[in-house]
C-alpha cells in the first residue's frame, strides 16, 4: 500500500461526524443487533431505540437495514419541518416490493416487477391510512424513522402512536422502529399506556471500553499500524464511551504515522493527534467550555471543577453527586477545596453565563448534576492531557 493508498483507506475507515455504513466497519453492539430481531421476528412488535447525542444509534439503525436479509426496510430522517403525512410520504416511497406473477400461456415464465406504495391522495392522514396502505401487503418490511426527536409537533406523536398500536393489532408483517435521542421512550413520542405491551425500549448506551478496544484494533490491523497498549488506553480512556471520539483520535493518529513514513504510533504522534482532535471538536462544544472556564480573576476553580466533573464517577442517568466531584478534585489538585466551593462553582456552571454546561437535578440536599452535553466528557479529558 502507498502513501495515497493508505491516505484514502483512513478517510474510509473513520468517520468521526457520518453515521456507519459499511457493515465491516461497524463493531460490537451485539445486544442490541439481537433485540431488534427478536422485535422484527415477533409479531406485532415494534420498538423505540433511545440514548444520548452520539453514541451510535443511526449506525446501528444503518446496519440493521443490512443485516436482515429477508425483509424490506425503508429508514428515513425526520426533521423540524416534518409533520406525520410528510414522515410516511418519505417512508413510503421507499419501499420497492417485488412482486413475481406467472405468464399465461404455454411457456408460464416468472416474471418478476416492482410495485411502490401510496399514501392517499389527501391533505391529513392518520392511523387507519397507513392501516389500509399495507392491508394487501404480506412482505416483511421495516421502517425506521430516525431522529425523530426533532418533531416537537404533539399531533404528529400521537398519530404514531395509535398507528403503531393499529399496526401492531391488525398488520403484523409491519415493523416500525422509532430512533432518537431521549432519556426515555416517553420523551420521544410520548406517554401512551396502550403501547406498553406492544413497542419494546431499546436503550442505547455509550460504547463499551471492549468494544472501543475492538474498533481500534481492528482499524489499525486494516492500516498495518501498531499501536502500544498505553496509546490504545488512553484513545478508550478519553473517548469516553463516545465513537464519535474514537474515530477523531485513530483519524488522526493514523495520519500522523502515514505522514511520518513509520508503522508505528509513537506519543508525539498521539499528543499531535489530542490537539488536532480538540480543533476538531465541535464548534458548540468548544465555545462552551471555554464560556464555562473563563474569568477574569486569577483565582478560579471552573477550569478544576468542570475536569473533576467530567472524571466523576456517575449513576445510570449519568448523574454525579458534589462529593463525588470533591473527591475528584482532591485528587486532581493540591487546593483543598471545601465542599461548600465545590457546590457554589456546580451552582455556578448551570447557570447561561457559564454556558449551562451543567444540569442540576432533584431537590436541595439530594442534588445531583450532570454534563448537558455527554460529548463534553471526551472533550475535556483531551484538554487536560493537552495542559500537561
Ligand atoms: N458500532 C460502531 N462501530 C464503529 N463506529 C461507530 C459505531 N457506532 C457509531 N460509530 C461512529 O460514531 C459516530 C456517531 O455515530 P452515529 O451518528 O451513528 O450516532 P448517533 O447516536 O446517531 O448520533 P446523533 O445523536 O448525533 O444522531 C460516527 O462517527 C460513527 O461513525
Ligand atoms: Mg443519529
């Protein structure tokens, strides 16, 4: 492989702001693959797939259109502008069945012709139309409406939710899985018990430190190039969880070795790499924290706090506690802050001119806190090993 080879290969490999595509790219997530066979396979079961910003849902929703071989899937992306007939008319027109008929006369051949769907021809839909478009239809199809967390319209939620549970009573070859970011199924379309037996919540979380490990490894083999155990940890360490990150750090760790001319991955080429990474980060994401550090006193805590944050250990809702903060920060500095510094500069960091980078939840005394934006954990850890 030449230089220009090795170049284009790594463009291909990561993808630090596209969704996955290419299935031997894709790595891990095993769990998840399984639920949503068993949904697909079972019927009149649909499913909500929810998680935080990046961590991998439309890969995954990607990959799931190409792994089933049997069934037809149409995955669309839904946006501010859309409303429940735009959502299907996109949904629809996706879907190519084939359909095979036998010729009349002596030789009978097969022959085989696409047919499409079509909504009908009116200005407002709802559950009994998409009902009636799939009446006649016994293919298996799957169809997937992701970030569907960027409809806010109420109406738009509920007629998907009676259609699911029309779909799920009365069609059964009918698949939807609904994808976006949420904390929970009911933030993304709503609290409906009549769904509860029928849409399954499928939770994704951040990546597993082993399947982090898997995607580096497997990438640097397709490269050729070695990676030392401690460089492998500290790409896991940092990311976070969060590929997004995973992809930055190898895209340009992998660049750094191909300029070089060596196979190898070195620390300079590692710290190059944290620095080209938290240029690259985004814009968002780097105007925050530096709204959230800045002062103009000398003697401030926010830079310490917002890192002992970002290394806190959390709960399941990715809530940390002021101890468990002011035990982080103990152990990153020598201040010896009180407890009553750390709460006033967590206060603080929720607040607009600290660019809300904190949310503050539950009442006095059992307050917890957690990063807006989970991606900012990654960030942060980069900029601390940029400062040393
Ligand atoms: N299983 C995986 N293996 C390797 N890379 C992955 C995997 N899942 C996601 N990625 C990478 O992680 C990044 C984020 O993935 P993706 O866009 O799918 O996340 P998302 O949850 O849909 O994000 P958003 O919340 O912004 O919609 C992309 O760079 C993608 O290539
Ligand atoms: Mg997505």
């Amino acid at each position: 492989m030449n230089r220009e080879q090795k170049l284009e290969l790594i463009y291909n490999i990561f993808s630090p702001s596209a969704p996955i595509e290419n299935i031997d790219l894709f790595v891990g997530r095993h769990m998840h693959v399984e639920k949503i066979k068993s949904v697909i396979e079972e019927r009149g079961e649909h499913a909500v797939l929810y998680g935080g910003r990046g961590v991998g849902k439309t890969s995954l929703a990607n990959i799931v259109t190409q792994l089933f071989k049997n069934i037809t899937s149409s995955k669309i992306t839904c946006n501010r502008t859309d409303d429940f007939k735009s959502i299907w008319e996109k949904a629809v027109t996706k879907i190519k069945l084939i359909k095979k008929e036998n010729e009349i006369g002596f030789n009978k051949k097969e022959i085989k012709y696409y047919t499409r769907l079509r909504l009908p021809n009116k200005d407002k839909i709802d559950a009994s139309d998409i009902e009636n478009v799939f009446y006649n239809i016994f293919d298996n199809i799957l169809i997937i409406f992701d970030e569907f967390d960027s409809i806010n319209d109420k109406e738009t939620k509920n007629k998907m939710a009676d259609t699911i549970k029309t779909l799920s009573d009365n069609i059964s070859n009918i698949t939807i899985l609904i994808v976006g970011i949420g904390n929970n199924v009911n933030q993304l379309i709503g609290k409906h018990p009549s769904l509860e037996r029928c849409l399954k919540q499928i939770e994704m979380t951040e990546m597993t430190k082993e399947e982090s490990a898997s995607f580096v490894m497997n990438s640097m083999n397709i490269l050729k190039i070695d990676i030392k155990q401690n460089i492998l940890d500290k790409i896991i360490e940092y990311s976070s969880g969060f590929p997004h990150y995973t992809h930055l750090l190898c895209k340009f760790v992998s660049k750094n070795v191909v300029d070089d001319n060596t196979n190898t991955v070195t620390e300079n080429h590692f710290n190059f790499a944290v620095k080209k990474s938290i240029e690259n980060s985004d814009h968002s994401i780097r105007t925050a924290y530096k709204k959230a550090i800045s002062s103009a006193k000398k003697k401030n805590q926010f830079e310490d706090v917002v890192l002992a944050c970002a290394m806190a250990s959390t709960d399941e809702n990715n809530l940390f506690s002021t101890d468990e903060v002011l035990d982080k920060f103990n152990k990153l500095t020598t201040k010896g802050l009180k407890k009553e510094s750390i709460n006033y500069n967590l206060g603080m960091l929720c607040k607009k001119e600290r660019a809300e980078i904190l949310e503050k939840h539950g009442r006095s005394g059992k307050t917890k806190y957690k990063l807006k934006n989970p991606l900012m954990k990654a960030f942060v850890k980069l900029k601390l090993h940029n400062k040393k």
